[in-house]
C-alpha cells in the first residue's frame, strides 16, 4: 500500500516536467515564427547594402540584430543576418506559469530566397545589438523651381526636348534625384523622382510642356504607391484619373 500511495505523486512529477519541456518548445516555437516573419519583412527582389538590410531589420517589433555579413543582397549568396527573438507559452498544468525564451536565427536575404523560408537556428553571438544610423533624408523635389525653369510654348508650337533637358541642368539638381525626359507628339513629359522604400508611396514630381501649357503636379499618393506605375514619364504625358 505504501508503494501504491507513493506512485501518484511520482507520476505528477514525471508529467510536470513534461509539461514545462512542452511549454518551453512551444515558446521556442513562437520565437521561431517572429524570426519568419521577420525574414518576409525583409524578403524583396531589390538590391540593398548591408546595412540597409540590417537596419531594415533593426526596426523590425521584438528583433534584435546581432550580426550582418555580406556586401550587398544581389552579391554572391546575399546577406545573412543573425537577429535574436523573443517567444513565451503558458503551461495549462495546476499552477500555470508563463514560460520565455530567447533564441537566435540566421535569415538570408537574397534574390534567390523563397517567401516563407524557415530561418536557421544558430548560437547567439556575444555582444550587444546592433545598432544603424537612421537613412538619409532624401532631397526636396523643387517643384516651384521646377515649374519656373520649364519652357513655355505658345498655341500652335512644339516642345523642344532639348530645350527642356537643358532647363533641367540649369536646375543643379541632388544626385539623388533621378530624371526622366521623354518627347512624344509635340508634347515633351519629365519625371523626378527619388528612390523610394520600397513600402511607402514614393516621392516624385511629373510635368508636361506643351503648346499652349507647362504643367507640374505631383500624382496622387495612391498612383504613387509600389506597384501603381504612377511615377512614370509615360504618366507625364498621357496622365490616368484621379482615383474616385
């Protein structure tokens, strides 16, 4: 009988602990899935530095950094950073108890990953996060200057392309304003725009000389959106509705 009355408190023990590994796996698991997500945050097709990437990531809610290698996304396998995650779980168990880990993962970004992919556990380096300089801000695109540069062409006329490019040069615009000078028609599009996040509605200017009308505008945001084409020479001269 005593033998009998012993086993139960046995068997709690021997299931208790079950229930704590079960718990911290699930955690594990959780810190896992923040680790995937985080490499969908990150997957893209455009090229990026290092340090774009590792700041991208930096930003990322319950990430850590703790190593970056590699030059460039489309260089050789990519980058591969290493970032630290957080996960918890609850036992269901008498007496329930939250139960937290923190691992570490490598996540490759590169134009040959795959959406989704499952990061690699890995140590955690030694050392603190990482931390990046926040991006540049980009250039203000001259928009008044812009419209006062630009050629005027009365009825009857034709835009002169080079006429146009030359208002350009004379604007001594940043670098990091890319331009865009198209003739079609009579009629002569130009497009500024600065490069964008990729995630966020770019920045761009759009202007049309023609007989009779030197346009500039900025498009709506919702054209200026990634994958909307809205900052584009061709809308310079053939411009689409507003959206309703």
């Amino acid at each position: 009988m005593r033998q009998l009355l012993l086993l139960p408190p046995l068997l709690l023990l021997t299931v208790g602990c079950g229930v704590v590994q079960s718990s911290e796996d699930e955690a594990a698991d959780a810190a896992r899935d923040r680790a995937r997500t985080a490499g969908e945050r990150l997957y893209s097709q455009r090229p990026r530095t290092a340090e774009d990437v590792g700041r991208s990531a930096s930003g990322i809610d319950g990430v850590e950094v703790l190593r970056v290698t590699g030059t460039s996304t489309h260089d050789g396998d990519g980058i591969d950073v290493v970032i630290r995650t957080s996960g918890s779980a609850y036992s269901d168990w008498l007496d329930p108890q939250e139960v937290a880990v923190q691992r570490c993962f490598e996540v490759r970004v590169s134009p040959k990953s795959e959406w989704g992919e499952a990061p690699h556990d890995v140590d955690c380096p030694d050392g603190p996060p990482m931390t990046f300089a926040p991006p540049p801000e980009p250039p203000e695109l001259p928009y008044e200057e812009l419209h006062k540069k630009l050629p005027r062409v009365p009825e009857g006329g034709q835009a002169d392309e080079a006429e146009v490019r030359r208002a350009l040069a004379a604007l001594d615009l940043d670098p990091a304003i890319r331009t865009e000078v198209k003739a079609d028609g009579g009629q002569v599009g130009v497009l500024l725009s600065v490069k964008g996040n990729g995630y966020d509605a770019q920045d761009c200017l759009l202007a049309r000389v023609g007989p009779g009308a030197t346009e500039v505008w900025v498009p709506p945001r919702i054209q200026r959106m990634p994958g909307e084409g809205g900052c584009s020479v061709g809308n310079a001269l053939d411009p689409p509705p507003p959206p309703h």
